[in-house]
C-alpha cells in the first residue's frame, strides 16, 4: 500500500472532504498517512510547520491524519490576485506571479517539485491519499498536467473519480468523464464514488448498475449528504454561507472580491449566542451589527476600491458613529490605516491608496512574505491566543503604541483609543476558545462551543459515515 488518488468530475464535488475522511479512517487502522494535493487554486491557505504555506483543506486532512501539516503536502498553490492572474507558491514559498496564459508554459517546470515532495511523502509514510484538482475531463488543459492524470500516470498512482449527485447529470457526468479521457488515462481510474446523496440511495440504484456497465469501472458507494461538515473550516469562498447562527449578538464580515483566509470566521459560526452574516456586493452593513469584520484580502488596495464601490465605507462610519467595533484582519487591518503605499506593484499597479482611516497607521507592501506560526498575549484581557501571519507589507505608525495583542518577540496589531476599532495580523486568533470566550465578552456574548474538539469529533463523525457508506476497504485497498 502505497499511494491513491481521489479526483473529481467537476470542482467543488466532495473530493477535499472525501480525502480527509479517509484519512481519518486509515489512521484509526493504525496506518502512518499524509494527505498530497499537487495543485492547489485557493487563497485559503496554512503557515506550516516548516515555516511555508499550503492549501487550507490540506492542513485539515493532515489534521485528519494525525500529522503536522507541511510544505509537501501541496507543493504548487494558485493564489489568484486578478481575474487573469495569480502568485504561484512552490513548495511552500512564493516563486512568481503570472497571468492565466502564461501558466501552461510554467507547468513543466512545476513537475520537478511535484514529485520530489510526493516522493518524501511516500518514503515517510505508508499510505499518502492524493486529491486532484477540478476535473480530468478538462483535456483542453491536458497538456503539461500535474494536477489530475498527468500526476496520476508520473507517480503511477491509482484514480477514483467522484460524482456529484446533488448538482445532478452525475451519470453523464461519470460516463462523459471516461468519454473524452485519453485512454491511458482512462485506464488509471479503478472505479467511482457517488457523493452528496440526498434521501433513499436504493432509487439510486439502476443508476447506480448503469455507470458501472457503460464504463467498466467498480462502483465503491454512494454518500449520502454530510450535514455536519459545515463544522468543519471551508476552503472555498463559494462554501461561505449567507448566515450563521441564530443568537442575539450579530456579527457582520464583509464579503471581499479577494477574500482569503476566511476559516478565521468558522469558530464564530458555532457560536449559539452569534448570528454571523456574510455582506456580499450591493448589500449594506447590517445597522444592528455588533462588531463588522474587515477579513483578510490576497488584493487589499483592489478590495479596498471594492468595498468603496459598495458603499460600505459609508455604512462603516455609521457603524462607527452608532458606537459599533470594527475588526480588521490582516489586509483588513491594512484597509484601517491612513494609507496603503505599493511602490513596487506588487498587487496590482503601482501606487499609493487613502485607507479608511480608523487607524492612525499606514502601510507600506513588501516583497518578503512573513509566513509564522505565533502565540500571544490579548492586552485588553490577558487571555492567551493563537494564530499565524501570511501576509505582505509593513504597518507602521503611532496607533500601534496601543497594541492589540502581545507576541513573544513584539507588541502586535493596534487598537483605536476607545477600544473599538481593532488591526491585527493574526489569523486563526478565534480558534482558541479562551480567547474567542474573552473577546466575545465585550460585545455582550457568551462564547460556548468547544472549536477544537468538534472539528475533531466531525472529523471522526466524517470517517463513520464514509465506513457506512463506502467499501473504504476496498479504497485502501487499491494503493499501489
């Protein structure tokens, strides 16, 4: 047993979570496993412990696994900044940003790194389950693949293909999937996984015998819809719900063109005292809003033109006159300041932008990207936090002699002088319960949920209901 793969007949069809629930139940057999993704496109992303960055849903199935998520683990991260454009993250570290033409010219290169850290991954484990990235059937993107079977035939890696039944045409889905493949990629795919079933799979099941006669693959289960997984964070944007929650104190995000690094929101959504509400475009900022959340951003000046275009910089005055708080993470933070100053175009063209000015503070970006992991101190109340920074640009400026919080190695982020406009570069600070219980205080709410041990009880509740559903025995059983 060494490697399988989990690919998709489309994006966004169960594949990530399918992974992580096979990893948890390789792991409770007692086997050593590690979650590998070749290509990753998101701007969810996780600081690793060596000091890099990966896919968000990668650190949750390491998490799945039992292992510490690392570099390895998806070697090549799209960050996309532009409608045709993204920063390419190799092996953990930023390498280039290209435009979407120019990136087929890239891929060949990118196969180097692709197998070398598969190839750590093996040698260190005895099972690495891979997931690919959208669909096979995109062959107009074939050439120079590392993402799906052109991985999957350089690493000799076995395939299953999961099916969307929710979206529906998952026959033709799975059937037009093996149509158009090559077939030497054809013949990589071993069989195929019915996901996200919805009432009795037994009306299913003439479907079901259809799929596995006109393609001569071996239908391995069918998965019923997995409510829960809401608990679990979500990597992509499209995964953010309208709202969360039904308690009295309502909090509001604003719901960028660029968001990143949104599961810092997933605690608060488990919160039975937060009704969590997503603002997307051509939305006004709840009036009855508590605290709005400015989120992190992989664009903050091009987010910050696109929050002005919604009017919410009006509505956050309001918010700001009615005696509202206002949190701002990462490039969220840098959108308070006075001003965001990017000499060098790094995110876009080069140029200076005025900020909202709630913070006394501005912001110049920087070619170097500050990836750690940190733990800190709150100095309103003590309580301890946790979190990591990815992010570009230095933020300097009288505000931060008000700091939010206290980290080993400097006072970090900033607060307003009456406490309700805060900055801070720490993602992941609600993950922490003692925290999360201190800062929700002062907005009147009572924090309850445990964060980290439900991930971990839904993590293990995933792996259930994969063993009830799937011959997951069969799965492991196909590693090669």
């Amino acid at each position: 047993m060494t490697a399988l793969m989990i690919q998709g007949c489309g994006s966004n069809v169960g594949k990530s979570l399918i992974v992580a629930g096979l990893c948890r139940a390789a792991r409770r057999r007692g086997l050593a496993v590690a979650p590998f993704k070749p290509q990753n496109m998101s701007n969810n992303a996780a600081v690793t412990v060596d000091g890099g960055e990966i896919g968000r849903a990668q650190a949750l199935q390491a998490l799945a696994a039992g292992v510490a998520p690392h570099t390895d683990m998806n070697p090549v991260l799209l960050k996309p900044e532009t409608d045709t454009g993204a920063q390419v993250v190799v092996q953990g570290r930023r390498s280039a940003t290209v435009r979407a033409r120019e990136y087929p010219a890239l891929k060949a290169q990118l196969m180097v790194p692709v197998l070398e850290s598969f190839g750590r991954l093996k040698a260190a484990h005895d099972l690495v389950i891979v997931e690919g990235a959208g669909s096979p059937a995109e062959v107009n993107l074939r050439k120079g693949d590392i993402a799906n079977m052109g991985f999957a035939r350089a690493a000799d890696v076995p395939v299953v293909l999961v099916g969307d039944i929710d979206r529906g045409g998952v026959i033709a889905q799975i059937v037009g999937t093996q149509a158009v493949l090559d077939p030497g990629d054809a013949a990589m795919i071993e069989g195929f996984v019915i996901n996200k079933f919805r009432g009795d799979p037994s009306l299913f099941s003439d479907g079901y015998r259809l799929i596995e006669a006109k393609t001569g693959w071996r239908g391995f289960g069918v998965v019923p819809h997995f409510a829960v997984a809401a608990k679990l964070p979500a990597e992509d944007a499209l995964d953010l719900g309208r709202g969360a929650g039904g308690g009295p104190v309502k909090i509001a995000c604003l719901a960028f063109s660029r968001i990143a690094n949104f599961d810092d929101l997933d605690p608060l959504k488990l919160e039975p005292a937060v009704t969590l509400t997503m603002v997307r475009a051509g939305e006004p900022i709840p009036g009855d809003a508590a605290l709005v959340i400015l989120p992190g951003s992989k664009s903050t000046r091009g987010d910050l033109a696109f929050l002005r275009a919604q009017g919410w910089d009006i509505d956050l005055s309001a918010h700001v006159r009615r005696g509202g708080h206002v949190l701002g993470i990462c490039g969220g933070y840098q959108m308070l300041g006075q001003r965001i100053e990017d000499p060098e175009g790094l995110e876009g063209a080069p140029g200076v932008t005025e900020a909202l000015g709630l913070l006394d503070l501005s912001t110049v970006m920087t070619p170097e990207k500050r990836l750690t992991r940190s733990t800190a101190t709150h100095a309103a109340t003590g309580a301890a936090m946790e979190g990591y920074e990815i992010h570009i640009g230095r933020t300097e400026g009288p505000g931060r002699e008000r700091p939010f919080a206290f980290t080993a190695d400097a006072p970090e982020g900033a607060v307003s002088p009456d406490g309700r406009i805060i900055g801070s570069y720490l993602h992941g600070m609600f993950a922490g319960d003692a925290f999360r219980s201190a800062f929700l205080a002062r907005l009147g709410a009572s924090a309850a949920a445990q964060y980290g041990a439900e991930v971990e009880a839904t993590l293990d509740a995933l792996a259930d209901h994969l063993e009830a559903h799937l011959d997951v025995e069969g799965l492991l059983g196909l590693a090669r």
